[in-house]
C-alpha cells in the first residue's frame, strides 16, 4: 500500500512540474513578443503587428498587417529575424489558418484531372484562365493557370504549373490568346532526377515547332550569369492575314523546388526581377510565371515584382527628373510595403502562393537588399546631387550587386 501511495505522489509530482516548465516555456514566449512592441489586440498604423496571437487550433489566425517603411525595414526584420524567426513563423502560420474556400469542380472533371501536374494545386472554377473552346472536344477550355492581381488590375499576371508533355498545346495556345510577350519561368525541367517541368520550347535557333494553331520559332539565345533569356517568333496558322509576335522567355536556373537561392544568388534574382520588370513596361499583356507546380517560387516572384511595380507607381514623376538629382528624396523614405498582406492578397487568387515558410522569409530578404540600395543611393544623392550618375553607382558599397534606381523608378 506504502508502495502505491509513493508511485502516486512521485507521478503527481512529475506531472506538476512538466506542467510548471510548459507554463513558463509559454509564458516566456509571449512576453518575449510583448517585449518586442508587439501586440495582437493594437491596430495602429505605427505598429508591426502582423496576426493575432491565437495559438488554438480551433480559433481562426486573421492578420492585422501595417506598412513597413523602407527607411524601417532593416530594423524590421531584425526584429522579425530573432528568436529563430519566431514571428516570421507567426506570421506564416497565419497564413496558412486563414479559410479560403475555393470551388475547384472544373478541375477534377475527367477529361481534365490528367492536365494536372499535381492533384493538390488546383486553379478555382471562377478565377482560371479560360482557353477558347474547342469544337467536338470535351474540356478544351482547361488549362491549370489563375490570373493574379497586380498593381494596375486583376490580371497583371498568369500563375500556372509546368506545362505537362500532354499539355504544351495548351500553354502554347494560352500565350496566343492572351496576348503574352513574356514568359518568367523559375524551374529546371529536371531537378533531383525528377521531371519538374516539360521542355516545351524548341531549343535549336532557327528551329520551329507546331502546336496546335500556333507556330514557334527560336530566334536567340543569351546567358547571363544564374539565368538565360530566349526569344521566339510565335505565328497563328489559321489567320488568312497570318500574325506574327516576338515571345520574351526568362529563366532563373539557381532556385531549387521548394527551397530558396543560396545568399549569395538574392542579388541576382533581384537583378533577373528587375530585368523582366523592365521588359514588360513595353507590354500591356498579363506576365506569364510558372515553376513546377505554379505557387511556390512563382508566387515568391509574383510578390517581389508587385513590390518592384509599386515602387514605379509611388515615383511617377521621377522620369521627368536627371537621376542622381531628384527633388523627391525624402519622399522616398515615406514609401512603404506590406508583405504579409502582399501574400494573403495573392493566396485569395491561388492557393499556396508562397508555399513555405523559407521562401516567405526570402521574400522579405529580396526587400532588404532593395532597400538597403535606395537608402543608400539616396544618402549619395544628398550628398552629391551634381555628380555623374555612373559615380554615383561605382561608389555602392553597402550592397552588393548593382540595381539600377531608374529602373525602379520610372516606365522606360
């Protein structure tokens, strides 16, 4: 009986102080975020809360997201960086709890279930591209690709998978009818002995290769550093007056399925964002972007070319001005992005933009290295507004890299 009595107590005793130690591990955590200037109960536009700070699995994770200043943003994610990223993770698993219910029927029909690359990532019934139907053939219409909001309407962009070997007719055929210049592409078409992507392109120059109604011709080649650039001549081959377009196709090749780019690439996918940003000024045609399955790296992209967009936007007069001698320094300061409901917005048009947690952290480390250059391109241009501008930028020190500020700025 004595026997008993001491096993009791000893497992009551254990179980107290497991408790104990789960209490203070808890209570440590929030008040390290409290310490922080956090708080999921304040909404003011000063602060940087970001979500509620809702850790029950029945309660729903909603973000209450503020605008982050460039001039703010190094300190920002200093803080958000401490603890392991703590509040990166609260962030992102806000969300991920955030309810989106999409109806996907048209995707799951039988004479379209196999055009999909993955059976997760599905595009919703009522935000899909819609390809022009085809007579006599069921589900002519379907092609695994969502149009996305950017800056100037609800379909700057075309989110969409790796066209399968089965479906490079249709992809082909969606460029032809929505007009596209440009196509952004951020896989390999084989990655770790796995096929990510067809090779839906023909790869020698001069060579052409008939999809459907549409011809495609490859016309140049060029290689440049972590990524290429292809062009091809696309041609209708029902038009009795045949119509022609030039097709720009960028590829970012150091960007692994589901991961990120080493640090030492995030210059250089700044550089390739900047690139494409500057291309499709020409071009009212929504921007095409696919990866593997069309979320991941794509959405990453996405949210990092509506920053560099909303940049031009916020500066409109800026090509009117000598660079290197803008009246609208201080201005700038006043520019602000807000990532977190950057993502949520882009999640509302497909799911699982910005697919994990890592990419969502690189996301905000492209944003540091763009602002890191404007701030200090800015302080350069206080200093010196009558210097030449290509003094201005051999003199960059803080960054590395070069990223061109009438790039960013302006409409060229």
């Amino acid at each position: 009986m004595e026997h008993i009595v001491v096993s009791l107590l000893f497992a009551l005793t254990a179980g107290v102080i497991v408790f104990a130690a789960a209490a203070v591990y808890l209570l440590r955590r929030i008040y390290r975020v409290r310490d922080l200037g956090y708080s999921g109960v304040r909404q003011s536009g000063n602060k940087w809360m970001m979500s509620k700070r809702g850790r029950s699995v029945h309660q729903k994770i909603y973000p209450i997201t503020s605008p982050v200043k460039l001039v703010d943003f190094e300190r920002y994610y200093k803080i958000m960086s401490r603890d392991s990223g703590y509040l990166f993770s609260l962030q992102f698993e806000a969300l991920n709890t955030m309810d989106h219910y999409f109806l996907h029927s048209d995707a799951c029909l039988p004479e379209n279930k196999h055009k999909n690359r993955y059976g997760n990532i599905l595009p919703r019934n009522y935000g899909r591209v819609r390809l022009k139907t085809l007579a006599g053939v069921p589900g002519s219409d379907y092609i695994n690709a969502e149009f996305i909001p950017g800056v100037h309407g609800p379909k700057n962009y075309i989110a969409t998978q790796g066209p399968l070997a089965e479906t490079q007719g249709d992809f082909w055929r969606m460029l032809w009818e929505q007009r596209v210049r440009l196509v952004v592409m951020l896989t390999l078409c084989v990655e770790r002995m796995q096929t990510k992507c067809s090779l839906y392109w023909p790869e020698k120059l001069g060579s052409e290769e008939h999809h459907g109604d549409v011809s495609v011709r490859a016309l140049g080649r060029a290689k440049r550093g972590c990524w290429e650039l292809r062009t091809f001549l696309l041609r209708s081959l029902v038009n009795e007056r045949p119509e022609s377009r030039v097709l720009w196709h960028y590829q970012f090749t150091a960007w692994p399925d589901k991961g990120v780019p080493l640090e030492e690439h995030t210059g250089g996918l700044v550089d390739f964002a900047q690139e494409v940003r500057k291309k499709s000024c020409a071009w009212k045609a929504p921007i095409v972007v696919h990866c593997s399955a069309g979320v991941g790296r794509t959405g990453t992209f996405i949210a990092l070319d509506r920053v560099l967009h909303g940049l031009q936007a916020t500066f409109p007069g800026a090509a009117s001005v000598p660079e290197g001698c803008s009246p609208g320094g201080p201005v700038r300061a006043q520019a602000a992005v807000d990532l977190l409901a950057l993502v949520a917005e882009l999640r509302r048009s497909r799911v699982s933009m910005v697919q994990t947690e890592e990419q969502f952290v690189f996301l905000h480390r492209c944003i540091l290295y763009i602002c890191k250059y404007l701030l200090n391109r800015q302080q350069r241009e206080t200093d010196s507004c009558d210097s030449d501008t290509a003094t201005h930028e051999a003199r960059a020190e803080d960054v590395e890299g070069s990223i061109p500020l009438k790039e960013l700025v302006t409409d060229s």
